[in-house]
C-alpha cells in the first residue's frame, strides 16, 4: 500500500498494515489505532478498485482480518477518518444517476428483499434476538438492563405512544415475528392486524398467537402495505420504513393518512441519518444484508408527511440505543457462533458479524440514529405533554380516561 495515500486518509489514529512475509507498515498516531492483517499483497489491488463493497467482501473471504481490538477496532479508526474516504465528483455524479432505480421498490422487488434476509433461517434469529424476538433497536432505560428488559421497555415505550383503549382496532406495518402484535392485544385490549411480507415470520407470528390464545384479536397476513384496505385508531410501524425505498416515501405516508382514523394516532420507528440526504445506504449493506434499503434523514421524511396533511404530533431520536443493541446481539451471535459455521457456513458469520460490528460502530461513532415520529390527522389526538409516557401512570386497557381528559 503507498504509504503517503494512507496518509491522507488517516489524519486521526494509528492504522497498522501487517502483509504476509511479515513486513508491517505504519500510518499516524495516537488513538483509535487498529491493526489489519493481510492474506497477500493481491488483496491491495482488491480493496483499491472498490473499496465499499470490496472491504467486507474480503473480509467474508479470508483475505484479511483484525489483529488486536477485533472489527470494533477497525470500524472505529475509519469512523474518526469517515470525512477522507468521500468519494470523487465523477463517482457522486454516477451515483446519483442510478440510486433511484437502485431504491425503487415495488411489490415484486419488496418481497423479493424481504426474502432475502428474513427468511434465512428462523433459528438464526431465534439464538442471537431475545426471547420476544425483536429485531429493532432496544430501549434501554437502565445501564444494567438485559436485553430482553431493554425490548420490553421499547414495546411499553411505543405502546404509550399510541394511546390505546380496549377494542380499538391497530394496523402493524411490517410486525416480523409478532411480538408487538401479540403485546398490544395482551397489554391493551385492542384488535391488531399485522402485515409481512416473509413467510417464515408469517408462520412464526401465527403459530405465537395460537400459543397465547390470541387469534382472535391478532390477525396476520402476507400482504405489500401498498395494498391494504382498512380504517384503524392506531398504525404502528417498527423498523420497517428502512425498507421502504426513498421513491416511495410518498407512497408510504399517504397510506398512513388514508388508513388512519381522523382521530386516530400513527408511530413511525426507523432508522435514520443526523446529517444531510446520503448519496445512498452503504452499498456492502445493500448488497448482503438489506437489499432495496435506505436510511433516511428527516429532511427526507417531513416533506413527504407535510403533503399527506398529518401533524407530526411528537419527535424523539434515540442516540446509541441501538449501538447497545447490536453489541447485546453480537455477544449472543458469538456465543453460538459454531452453530452457524458448521448449518450456514463460516463465509456466512463472517459477512453476520461485519453486519454486527459495523452496524453498531455507525451508530456509537457514526451519524446513525433512530427516529420516532408520532403523527396524527387531529391537533389534540395525542396528550400535549410527555408526562403520559414515563412514570407509574397505568395505561393499560382499564385505565384510558386520563389521557382522554389531556389537553
């Protein structure tokens, strides 16, 4: 590698290169510093001619790997240097030329996606999620939490926002293994139709309620929002517009309104960018982990909800919840780490744990975060403080006539 490249690149930390014959080469000073470990010099030319894709291919090939500090070390000395790897005026241009067909997303494509990286393999999920399987960013309201404590706070911090009474009727977009479903029903006394587009977490959701004595309170079907008829007090929708597809940002929020209640409240829960609109989601994670992706900003969002006429009644953004989530997930995915090697292959752990690791150093390091935006057709549908969402108040379903009486 030349040196005076690497130069430019790493103004902040210590990268040292380690190549096979047992020469090193170091570049910077001081902290973060991260080791990386080649296979051979081949691998230089490989990671030069794409680097965005190439970084994590090779490391799913073998071709180079961590020394001391692990991936995390890695993926924080290119966080502190993020701003020396943009991309060139010609490359921006290129990538502006196709992003929209890259991200347009329609109902064909969207099952497609979904496929692709829900339906893997439900036991997969099972050993690395918690027992709820909740495959979103956790909420953690103590240091000490679990995780399986830090999702049921975000399940019971969601729910509040939706201000529920008993028998009202609640559309979940995008449920995955029905875990906020089967919540709303038990907790809330509410009827909850929940759509996906997997099968596997399809047949997982159905076979929950049958457990829980649910089924006829929660229903679930295999359906592209897109389609939906209905009229519902409450629209929830959790960690699904990621996969949206910036194209369809209109779409999406003119099916909020028109499937909302005129007094009727809606959660939006993504993940998002502090920063102005991306040239696109980062292309080794479009690739492999979620094709058809996008994560937006909000300066992407409020135009399209502005035109559907809703209010946004509330804004929360949720800073490195996530970052603890995915370390909680990681911990676990390594723990049975064998398991996956021996079922799905060890090219196949290595491409999870970058997605992990990654994932996770975006959020502590990076400009990623998470969006909760509350939405509604009337100015008073919601309480006009938060008071209603932390304390010993009792929102359960034989308890709603306090927060009918706010405002």
């Amino acid at each position: 590698m030349k040196k005076r490249f690497l130069e430019r690149l790493f103004t902040r930390g210590t990268l040292t290169v380690h190549y096979a014959g047992g020469q090193t080469l170091c570049v910077g000073s001081g902290q973060p510093e991260a080791h990386v470990h080649l296979r051979n010099r081949k691998v230089v030319a490989r990671l030069f001619a794409n680097p965005e894709i190439a970084f994590g291919d090779a490391y799913m090939d073998g071709d180079w790997w961590p020394g001391e500090g692990g991936l995390q070390a890695v993926f924080a000395l290119y966080f502190a240097n993020a701003g020396n790897f943009a991309q060139g005026r010609a490359m921006a241009v290129a990538r502006r030329a196709v992003r929209g067909i890259v991200e347009l997303n329609g109902k064909w494509r969207s099952e497609r996606n979904v496929h692709h990286h829900y339906d893997i393999d439900n036991d997969l999920f099972q050993h690395f999620l918690d027992e709820d399987m909740q495959y979103s960013c956790a909420y953690w309201e103590t240091p000490d939490a679990t995780l399986e404590q830090a999702q049921q706070a975000k399940l019971r911090h969601i729910a509040r926002k939706l201000c529920l009474s008993s028998g009202q009727k609640v559309l979940d977009i995008g449920c995955g293994w029905g875990g906020m479903a089967l919540y709303l029903a038990r907790e809330y006394d509410v009827e909850v139709t929940g759509l996906t587009l997997s099968d596997d977490q399809l047949a997982h959701a159905k076979k929950r309620a049958e457990a829980h004595g649910l089924t006829r309170r929660v229903h679930f079907l295999k359906e592209d929002y897109r389609d939906h008829q209905g009229e519902y007090d409450a629209i929830v929708s959790v960690g699904m517009f990621e996969h949206v597809g910036r194209p369809q940002f209109q779409t999406y929020f003119d099916q909020v309104a028109r499937l909302l209640k005129p007094d009727g409240r809606s959660l939006i829960h993504t993940i998002g960018r502090n920063a102005p609109p991306p040239l696109d989601t980062r292309g080794w994670i479009r690739k492999h982990i979620f094709p058809g992706g996008y994560v937006p900003s909000l300066s992407e969002m409020t135009p399209c909800i502005e035109k559907t006429g809703m209010d946004v009644a509330d804004m929360e953004i949720w800073r490195l919840h996530y970052a603890r989530t995915l370390a909680a997930w990681n911990q676990r995915f390594q723990a049975c780490r064998s398991i996956f090697a021996d079922k799905l292959g060890e090219r196949f752990c290595r491409m999870w744990e970058f997605y992990l690791l990654g994932c996770e150093a975006s959020f502590r390091y990076g400009d990623s975060v998470v969006f909760q935006v509350q939405l509604s057709h009337a100015n008073d549908a919601v309480p006009i403080t938060r008071d209603y969402l932390y304390g010993d108040h009792d929102l359960g379903a034989s308890n709603r006539d306090a927060l009918d009486q706010t405002g």
